[in-house]
C-alpha cells in the first residue's frame, strides 16, 4: 500500500499580490509555531467533475485569495514594547507573496481502495478498531525538507474516489481553523465548478478573518492588566518553558520560571486505535458521571473524566505509573473571538493524576468535578493575563523545541467539526482521520461525518470517533474495563 507521487506544485492565492507582505503573528498562537497540526485526510467515494487534480488545484489557488498569508513560512523576529522602560522580545513572523515558496500540493496516486482503509460505515453501534495494519503514513509521503506554511496532498484511488490530506504550521491554524478552511475552500470550488447532480446542503461558514491583533488589543492599557496577570499565574496553564506539572516518577516538580529537566519518555511500542462511540454509548457513559458528580458538568468532560480515570486504570493493572492530563482550551468562546478568525488561539490546561493509588482510581465524577472546578478559573479576564504575561515573554525557536518531554494525555478535539465538513459538489466526505499519532496517550475526539448532517439538534446524534495511540498491554486491559463491554472489537477488517 504505497502513493506514487504524480504531481508536485508550489501554491500560492490566485491574485497574488506582486509585493511581499510580513505580519508578526501573536505571542500566544507563536506557543504552537514550528509544530505541526495533527493531519486530517478526508476520504471522498468519488468525483463528478473533468479532472479532480486540476480543479482542486485552482478552487485552492482561489479560496486563499482570503488568507493568503497561510502559505507562507514562518521566520524569527523581534519585536519593541511601547511601554515604559522599552524592552525587545523574540517573536514568529509569517511573510508570504511575491517571492515566497509558497504552500506546499502534491498529487499521489495509489492503487489501494478507500473501502479497505476506512471502518464499516454502519455507527449505530460502539466498536474499537486496531488501525495498526491500516496505517496510512505510506499513503502520505513527505517530499521536502523544508517546511510550508500550508502543506495539502490529492491522492487519487484505484475506486475512483479520492482523499484531501491537510496540515498546517500550528500557530498558523488550530483544529478549528483547518476545518473552516478547507469548508470554506469547498464552498469556493463548488461555485467555480457547479455539478449538474443534486448538491449536498453544506453548512453556512462565517467569513475568514486574519486579525494578530485582535486577541492581544482587548488586553487594557492601564493597571487591571497586572490584576489579570496575578489572576493567571497560578493556573495550570502549559507553555513552552513549563511543559508538565510533574515527572513520572513524581519527584520533579517544575518551577514556572525554571528549566525543562531532560527527561526522557520511556521505550515502548504503540499501536492506533478507533474508538467509535455510538449516541447511546456516549449518553450512557456521560449521564453514569454528571448523575454522580457534585457539580454540574458538562457532557463532554464527563466523557474526558470518563477516558482518563480508564486509561490509568488500565495503566495501573498494567503495572506503569498513572498519567497526568492535558486537555485543549480555545480562547474563542470566553473571549467572544469572531466565528471566523483563523489562527491558534489555544492553551493547554494540565491535570495532575495524583500520586497514590487512591486517588489514581477515583471515580470518573470526582475528576469531572475536579476538570470542572479548574477551567471555571479560566475566566475572561485570567486568559488575558495568559495572553498579557506570554506578550511580555520571547517566543519559541525551532531550535529550542527538542524533542523529549515527559509522558501525559493529551485530548484534543482534533482533525474537524461536522459543522464544517468539506462538501465538494455532490459529495459529501465517508470518512475523516489522521494518519497516525505522533506521540503515544493522544487522545483526538472527532465528529463523525453523516449525510444527516444538520437534521438534529444532538451534537453527538452520529457518535464520536476516538483516535488513540496506545501501548498494547495497556489497550489490552483498557477494553477489559466494563464500560466497554458494548463495544465490538475489530482486529481485522
């Protein structure tokens, strides 16, 4: 199962302006530069139009005539405070245009059947599916060394469907960004190649905006920023010079001002794992945690309470250490950010697992409750002492990234959002997922793709799709657990 790789071009916005443009991109989206986003590949049963490679291209061209600057490369530089005294700070700066390489497309063509990589469309019922004999990283292959801005990959299988691979610079786009793009680029390929068949209703997007400096103005100019800074300063918030509340081993606690220590995460092979929750499924578990939590919490914490509390238990029986948890919160919704804007207004929360057994095995609702209590702390006000105290600190390098960084979870809801599922003429998308994880214990929730969708008023009326990579001991003992003795277990396909 490999891609033959057909097609390389450099992408650039159909007008593309003749001069080259810079834009300093904000301090706390620069949090995620240098990393990549976690590819999301859309897998379509078939095209209707001339030549799926050719129009692609162009509705591309065209769609970021809207964001030109997402294909651009990103570069350090620096930057001047205007308050008194004046200080420099290190910065990420994105410069795209005339001149620029450019994003990066690449046209593959395989002689494997999307039936044979995708799981059973039936999602009226819960099931687990060891991905490890479908992985699809041979599907995708890298081509340069150097790194795009925006990087998109059309493969063309020997069905007659075809798949859209996308991955972005991280300070560049966030899930919600990658999705709104590439729903906003079908949006435009379908008015440039309209199909005689019967057009799928695709969700209405908001209009793309990129805005810098759009989170850091509502930061106030006068003495309330300090009151907001001390509001966050003792939040569990992640960054890049405090990485994890604690060591494995719990020893090593790390100051907010102190070095990493260099520690290194243990050998182990991982296997990718699908978790499909069916709607019944998900409320049963979600309704078996709020009906015993001692405040109100929502869905889905109580399905993040609920994978963590399993996860080290499973890792408990399995005879390792429990992990600590780091769960995604976007800036967008607390602080009113525009529908549209594109970029990675993130952070990372941590949760720390405990350091007994006893607490190790909580139940589910006692760590909903504690997840809850915690984020009710990230008010309006403490996320702008986030974005205050990470404007008054440098940026991350390339070179300072490294490589190793203590073990955790990590949940993320990842490669979409139904909402905005990319509808490209007649064809809706059968299936959407990464190739692979890159990192073990990540946890990526993601809506599941339906014709029916935007019929109902339930969120999850489709399920969740749950892309894991985990060790095999410890997913062995973790389907052990008897919450999940509904779901059917798929070893081949």
């Amino acid at each position: 199962m490999k891609a033959e790789l057909v097609g390389h071009h450099r992408i650039y916005s159909e007008h593309e302006d003749a001069s080259k443009k810079t834009a300093v991109l904000p301090a706390i989206d620069s949090w995620g530069a240098y990393w990549r986003t976690i590819v999301a590949i859309y897998f379509f049963e078939s095209y209707s139009g001339l030549d799926v490679f050719s129009d692609l291209r162009k509705s591309l061209s065209r769609a970021l005539d809207r964001v030109p600057h997402l294909t651009g490369t990103l570069e350090p530089t620096s930057i001047k405070t205007s308050d008194e005294p004046v200080r420099t700070f290190r910065r990420v700066k994105v410069t795209w245009g005339s001149g620029t390489p450019g994003g990066e497309l690449l046209e593959c063509k395989t002689n494997a059947r999307i039936k044979s990589l995708i799981p059973p469309s039936a999602q009226a019922s819960s099931f687990v599916w060891d991905r490890s004999d479908k992985a699809l990283e041979a599907l995708f292959p890298k081509c340069l060394s150097e790194t795009s801005g925006l990087r998109i990959q059309l493969t063309k299988f020997t069905c007659g469907g075809f798949s859209i691979a996308i991955d972005m610079d991280h300070a560049l786009a966030d899930a919600y960004t990658v999705a709104l793009f590439i729903g906003y680029w079908s949006s435009v390929h379908n008015q440039m190649f309209p199909t005689t068949a019967e057009p799928c209703q695709s969700a209405k997007l908001p209009d793309l905006l990129f805005s810098p400096s759009i989170v850091e103005d509502k930061i106030p100019s006068d003495g309330k920023k300090l009151l907001m800074l001390e509001k966050s300063t003792h939040l569990p918030t992640r960054r890049p010079d405090f990485r994890f509340l604690s060591a494995p081993n719990k020893e090593i606690i790390v100051s907010r001002d102190g070095p990493i220590p260099n520690m290194k995460r243990p050998n182990s092979v991982s296997t990718q794992y699908l978790f499909h929750v069916s709607e019944y499924d998900y409320e049963r578990i979600t309704r078996g945690v709020q009906a015993t939590a001692d405040v109100q919490v929502t869905d889905q914490i109580a399905f993040t309470a609920f994978l963590w509390a399993a996860l080290n238990q499973a890792r408990l029986h399995c005879g390792r250490h429990s992990l600590d948890l780091h769960l995604s919160l976007s800036l967008r919704w607390t602080l009113g950010l525009p529908e549209g804007l594109v970029g990675s207004p993130l952070v990372a929360v941590m949760f720390d697992s405990g350091e007994d057994l006893h607490t190790v095995r909580r139940r589910p609702s006692v760590l909903a409750t504690a997840i809850t209590e915690t984020l009710e702390k990230y008010t309006e006000d403490a996320l702008l002492g986030i974005v205050y105290d990470a404007s008054m600190r440098d940026s991350p390098t390339s070179s300072s990234r490294g490589t190793e960084k203590s073990e955790r979870m990590e949940l993320t809801s990842g490669v979409g959002s139904i909402s905005s599922a990319p509808i490209f003429g007649s064809c809706r998308p059968l299936f959407m997922a990464p190739p692979a994880l890159p990192v073990e214990n990540l946890f990526i929730m993601a809506d599941c793709l339906s014709s029916n969708a935007g019929t109902t008023a339930k969120r999850y009326a489709d399920g969740y799709n749950i892309f894991v990579s985990l060790p095999r001991d410890v997913y062995c003992s973790l389907i052990q657990d008897p919450a999940f003795s509904a779901f059917e277990v798929l070893d081949d396909l």
